[in-house]
C-alpha cells in the first residue's frame, strides 16, 4: 500500500473532546490514528501496521517515521491541538473481480 495515496490529515480543533496523552489507535471502522500535539508519542508499530495494513517490520518503521512527521507539521498550524491521521482503504483491494471467459483456447 503506498502511503502518499492512503494518507489523510485531518486537524481536529480544541473542542475534540477526549483527552489522550499519546497517540491511540482508533476502533477499526475508522482505520486512524490520534496524535496529541501537546504530548506527541510514537503509536506502536503494530498499530502502525494494523492502521496501514503493512506488516513488514521495515516498511512499518519507515511509515510511522512518515507519519508522525506529517503529524508534527500539522501540529505547528495554529489552533491545532490534535491531529487524526485517516487511512483510505487500497484501491486495489477495492476493485479486486475475477473474469470467466467462455472463449476457446
């Protein structure tokens, strides 16, 4: 899954109200992740890779590096004080169709 096309910020304002000193993972419905920006801490790889759907140690350490990074950003806008980081599901698995042909080999 490439995260550049999976990725979604979204700044939430002051009247978010939950109170969270680090990041959460949110119910799977929902597949995000809660940055505080008053106490930014690391989600755990493995929320990473459940969020992002990778499971690669590599490619999970790499993205959380991205992730939080675009987070911090976000966190420097004015007002902020949350930031929730949406995953869209994969357009390929979307759009996954198995073809039955009837043509002669």
């Amino acid at each position: 899954m490439n995260i550049r096309t999976c990725l979604t910020l979204l700044s939430l304002s002051s009247s978010f109200g939950i109170a969270s000193t680090h990041a959460t993972e949110v119910p799977v419905g929902e597949a995000s992740i809660v940055v505080d920006c008053a106490k930014p801490a690391l989600p755990s790889q493995r929320e990473v890779g459940e969020t992002t759907g990778q499971y690669n140690f590599s490619q999970v350490y790499a993205t959380r590096a991205r992730l939080m990074s675009e987070a911090r950003r976000a966190c420097q806008r004015e007002g902020v004080t949350r930031v929730r980081l949406v995953m869209e599901p994969s357009v390929r698995e979307s759009t996954r169709t198995v073809a039955q042909t009837n043509a002669s080999r």
